[in-house]
C-alpha cells in the first residue's frame, strides 16, 4: 500500500463555515484500461469529481487534449491517476477521501458573463492541490 501518503485534509480557514459533503466512488464497470487501434499506449485513468459528490473513475476517452465541456468550464474537476486497476482505484479513493470530501463541499458555479464555469473556495483549491500532488508524489506507489 501507499508508504509514503503525503496528501493532508485542507484545512477551514478561521471563521469560515464548516460544509461536509460525503462522496461516492463510481468505477466505470468494463475495464478502466483501454488502448484504441494504432495508438502506442492505453488512454489514462481518470477521476472525474462532481459537486454532488460522485468521483467516476474511469478511462479517458478523449483522444489527445480534447475535454467535455464542463470539465474545461471547472464544473467538474478532473484528476488523472497513475492506476491501472479497480482496486487500486478504490484504494486511491480511500486514502484521499478527507480531500475529496473537502474539494466536493467548496465547489460551485458561477456565471461569467459568457460562461456557467465552476468556482473553488479557499478550502476547495487547497484540497484540490493537495489530490494532484498526491498523484504526482505517489504514481509509483499506486502502481505496485
């Protein structure tokens, strides 16, 4: 398992109201995995975290740098994760699960004057970085 787990809750800044939202993990339910015809390499596994909670692990299928709609607006945040199976997915979502939770709970939506695009609190952000080094700290970790 992971040795090294270096993600923390994010803290509430003082004053602040406190806001729990649980999550739940939803793992796409044919393989996480998948390499399309003349490709060299599969597509990445990806969270995909909704304001309601949902974490949907699954594989991307967008062919290069193309994103839905609300993932590039930040309706929705996207993590890629260094895993390549259920379980270790699962086991990502349980150790993170203090800054999902936090992340969930600071997400908004705003309108921009052109755009509904989403809004973090100060708590939601932190978090949020703290999801992203964790991948970045830890992708060899996720992979034994």
């Amino acid at each position: 398992m992971i040795a090294n787990h270096l993600s923390a809750p994010a803290s509430k800044g003082q004053g602040a109201e406190e806001k729990t939202m649980k999550t739940t993990l939803k793992i796409e339910s044919g393989r996480i995995r998948k390499q399309y015809p003349g490709q060299t390499s599969a597509q990445p596994v990806v969270a995909d975290i909704s304001a309601d909670g949902e974490v949907y692990v699954h594989y991307n299928p967008e062919i290069g740098n193309a994103v839905p709609m609300d993932i590039g607006h930040g309706i929705r945040r996207r993590i890629t994760l260094p895993v390549t199976t259920k379980a270790q997915a699962r086991a990502w979502y349980q150790l993170n699960k203090t800054d999902l939770e936090a992340l969930v709970a600071g997400m908004g939506e705003r309108w921009d004057g052109n755009n509904t695009v989403g809004t973090l609190t100060e708590d939601a952000r932190a978090a949020l970085d703290a999801l992203e080094y964790d991948v970045y700290a830890n992708a060899d970790e996720y992979n034994r």
